[in-house]
C-alpha cells in the first residue's frame, strides 16, 4: 500500500488562535509540561528515598523492561546513555528474565495499569529478592504487584500515554544516578524541556519556533530518520512513535551507516533532497511522498563533527537536527530536548493535517 502523503495546512501553523482551537484536547499545552514531568518525578523519587533503597552496591545486571507506547525508547536511550562505561551489564528484555536474582535491578516505564506480562515479571524479580523501579500509573495490577516490593514512580502531572516520554526518561536516569552507574542532571533536562517548550510555544511563528520548523520539514514527505550516534537512533526510534501517534506519519529510523547501506533507499533518498520538480506530473507523482532526510545528532565532539561531516557529504541536502547547535547541557539533557521537539512538531502536523491520531486519548483537566 502507498503511503499517502500529509496535506499541511501551513497557514493554520502561524495563527494562535485557529490552533487552540484545533487543539481542542489541549496536547500542546500537555508537551509543553516536559520539565514539570521531571520536576514531578524527581520529587517523587526523593519522597520515596529511591537514591537511599537503591544504595545495594553495585548490581550484577540492570535490566531494562520494553514496553509497548513511549516506553520503548525510554529504554534504548538509557541503554545508549549507560553502555560507553557502565561497570555492570545492561540488558534490554521484552519481558523480565527467567534468571532474575537478588542481585540484579529492575526498570521499566509503562502507560498501561493493566500490563499483565510486566505485572506477573515483577512479581517474580520481587519474590528472588531482584531490586525493583517502574515509572507507571498508580493504579491497576502492575501498581499492586510493586506494594511492599519494589518503587513506584507514578506520574503527577496528567498527560496523555504518548507525551510519558519526559517521566520515563528521568526516573530512569534517577535509578541509573542511585545506583552510581551515571551521572546525570534532571534538574538542567528539567530547564532546558521548560526552554524548548517556551521557543516551541504555539504563539512563536514558524521561523522562531524550532517545533513548527520541522513540522513545515516533515509535511508532505516520508520522513527518514537517521541517527549519526546510538543516542540519535533512540531518539528517532520515539520521534518515529511520536509522527505516528500523533501525526499519522510513516517514518523510517536507522542508524546512518545502517541506512546508507541500502542502495535503492539511499538513491530515493538522494533524489530527495532537491526541490520539488516544477514540471512534475502531478497525476503521476500524486500518492508518492517524497523522502526527506534528516540526521540527528545527539554527541558532540571531534568524532560527532566527523561523523557529520561523512554525512552531509553522502548527502548534501540532507537536514541536520542537532541541539548541540543551540543549547548547553550533557547528553541526556540533548536527547530529551530533541525527544520534545520532535513531540511538540508531531502534535503541530497532527493539528494542522487533521490527522491528529493521539487526542482521544487526553481530556484536559477541568476546575
């Protein structure tokens, strides 16, 4: 089946009041809570003294649970984060492993209370004695299975399933910074979400605001996205979820020189990053999106520059999205700005294609 391509309405990008009417179910607002997500989180963690229950030594294995929804990338991002000098092994499972022991620890993020597979998984690392921590609703099996056991890190701020990114994100880098296997700053990612949800806030028009940017980018075409480093992947790996979700887009991730060793791909993608032919036939090209290139880069350095260099030399129209670029801060706080961009540019081609996939699933809070 041919993917049919986005129609933009690009007008109603730079209008504030027609898009607060469109966003009758209140998403923007929501993603623009990201940093009160890790506030939220990270004052939970203190109440609960994960930092202290978590003082075990050092674990035989950390093991990070995939989800279904956002839940998936949390944990390849953590995965990257830990994997250049963790000291113990970091294992990502679908489910948690036969060989669960007491000296292993447990993560994983989840929107869903009714996770049975997770639920009976925790029951059985809690009843070896294995450490556990999820960031997950309060309520349900997988709640009831953690009492007494494990830690809950429950969400307080209410946002949709698809907009946990943020909450995931910083109870695993509280977990990952209790148990001394990184150290990383929630309170700066916490900053630096709140700085790119003002410069993405709906009333900034298209060439100030960095979401609508990309959105204007991503209209239109079939979006691939291709991390020049494993942080990047990850974080295409949510961006991908994010178009979906919200937006209807069928996007393409891989790591770059995965994506570069598919030749009729490459070609396509080649081909892509011209303009559009004025003399195209429009009865012939209708139907057929475009690809659009994008790399992501989340590192920085001489090998990221380097890595960047091949690239845009591989394909020299190809765009380049890189918070390095702009903002300061270490990996994890890059990774999560370039996660909300990519949430915030989703919900802005969801509302201004009509396709906006994720809304039934939010009603704003009432007085």
């Amino acid at each position: 089946m041919t993917p049919v391509p986005t129609v933009l309405d690009d007008t109603l990008l730079d209008d504030p009041a027609r898009l607060a009417e469109a966003d009758s179910a209140g998403l923007l607002r929501a993603a623009a809570m990201a940093g009160a997500q890790v506030r939220a989180t990270g004052e939970l963690a203190a109440e609960i003294g994960l930092a202290d229950r978590l003082d075990i030594g050092r674990p035989r294995a950390l093991v990070l649970v995939v989800r279904p929804g956002v839940g998936r990338a949390v944990t390849r991002l953590l995965a990257g984060l830990l994997a250049p000098s963790c000291p113990v092994p970091v294992v990502i499972a679908d489910a948690v492993p036969n060989w669960i022991g007491a000296l292993d620890v447990v993560f994983a993020h989840t929107d869903d209370p009714a996770d049975r597979e997770l639920a009976a998984g925790i029951e059985r690392a809690s009843r070896f004695g294995a450490s556990v921590v999820v960031s997950g609703p309060q309520d349900g099996p997988v709640a009831a299975s953690i009492a007494g056991k494990g830690m809950l890190l429950a969400p307080r701020i209410p946002v949709p399933p698809e907009l946990t990114f943020p909450r995931g994100l910083a109870a695993g880098l509280l977990c990952a910074n209790a148990l001394g296997l990184l150290v990383a700053d929630v309170q700066a990612l916490a900053d630096q979400l709140d700085s790119e949800a003002e410069r993405g806030h709906l009333a900034r028009d298209s060439f100030t605001n960095p979401a609508k940017a990309l959105a204007l980018r991503l209209a239109e075409r079939t979006p691939l996205l291709w991390g020049l480093d494993p942080l990047a992947v990850a974080v295409a790996d949510h961006a991908a979820y994010a178009l979906g979700a919200h937006a209807g887009t069928v996007c393409d991730v891989a790591d770059y020189r995965q994506a570069v060793a598919r030749p009729a791909l490459l070609r396509a993608a080649i081909a892509g990053t011209g303009e559009r032919d004025i003399f195209a036939d429009p009865d012939v090209d209708s139907g057929q999106p475009r690809p659009r290139v994008l790399l992501l880069a989340v590192h920085s350095g001489p090998a990221a520059d380097a890595a960047r260099h091949e690239a845009s030399h591989t394909l020299p129209g190809a765009g380049v999205v890189a918070p390095a670029d702009e903002i300061a801060g270490d990996d994890p706080v890059r990774a999560g700005v370039l996660a909300l961009r990519f949430d915030l540019a989703a919900v802005y081609l969801g509302l201004a294609a009509g396709s906006m996939g994720g809304a039934g699933h939010y009603a704003p809070a009432t007085a």
